[in-house]
C-alpha cells in the first residue's frame, strides 16, 4: 500500500454544523480552547472521507470531548449523561469522553495527529471508549481506519515512537 496522504474533505464551518468539533461545542472548561489537541481534532475531522464522516456524524451527541489544560490535573467535574451502558441485561447512564492528555501538548504533532486520529477512529467503528483499551482487535481497527483516512504517516510514526510490547500486526501497512 502506497502512503496515503490526508487531504481536507469539508469546511471547519461544516464541523461545527455537525456538533462535532470540540472547541465551540461545550463548555469551555471540558476543552482547553485553541490547544494543539483542538487543532489536531479539525484537521482530522476535516480530511474523514464522507462515509465514515456520516457514521461519526450520527455518533456525534454520543461523546464528550475531554481536553483539558494543565491546571484541571485530573480533576474531573460533571458530564452530561451521553449513552445507555449495557451491563448484563439492565443498562446505566453514563458519559462517554473522548479524553486527550495535556501531555499531547508537548509531543510532535504528527503523534498527536496519529493518536487524535485513532480515538476518533474507534468513536466512528462503534466502539465503546473506556479507559485503556486491551481489545486488540479494536486497537488494530481504529489504527488501520486512521491509515485509510490518509494519516498513515502519522501512524508509522507513533508506532516508532511508542514500541509497546508485541507491535506484530498491530498496524496493517
Ligand atoms: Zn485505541
């Protein structure tokens, strides 16, 4: 597979039509607005191809984002309750957040792309965003779809950055 290269499918103006991009969504002590995180969040959710870009649309009242500065140090305030968690046959309310680390701030923006990239990635497969995920199968779905999204670059680069334990197959170049 040649490198794909992200190319940009929709407006910044279409985002926030479609309550999906985070620094002129929420109340601003949920997102540290004009972060670097912010910034890396508009180019991806600008170069989605239009397929994917409608799942995510349909998906997008499911999530919070989460992407807040250094001086929040882990406090977390209160959500609003965004899905029905199934636990056995009863469900929960619960928020689901879409967390990206201040510690993003400092990296280079290709990681930060690359990890902005799969988070979303997971959001528009379906998958259910708690805490670190251990499913493998999951993680190389959201990395894979990120690659077809033209971030593969991004992606080669977080994986030479970050070569956690058994790296073999994790991403389908
Ligand atoms: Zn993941």
């Amino acid at each position: 597979m040649q490198n794909q290269t992200a190319r940009l499918q929709r407006s910044e103006r279409q985002l926030w039509k479609d309550s999906l991009r985070p620094d002129l969504r929420q109340k601003t002590n949920y997102v540290d607005v004009g972060c670097i995180r912010c910034m890396a969040a508009v180019i991806v959710l600008r170069c989605i191809p239009e397929d994917d870009y409608a799942k995510l649309k349909a998906v997008a009242t499911s999530f919070v984002w989460f992407i807040p500065n250094d001086r929040v140090q882990g406090a977390v305030g209160t959500f609003p309750i965004t899905v029905q968690e199934r636990r056995g046959k009863s469900t929960r309310p619960c928020a689901q957040i879409l967390y990206l680390s201040p510690s993003l701030e400092d990296m280079d923006f290709e990681i930060t792309l690359a990890l902005v990239a799969h988070e979303i990635a997971h959001l528009t497969l379906g998958h259910v965003l708690s805490g670190k995920s251990t499913n493998k199968v999951h993680e190389d779905a959201a990395w894979n779809l990120a690659c077809r999204w033209g971030f593969e670059r991004e992606v080669k680069r977080w994986h030479a950055v970050f070569r956690e334990g058994d790296r073999d197959g994790q991403v389908a170049y």
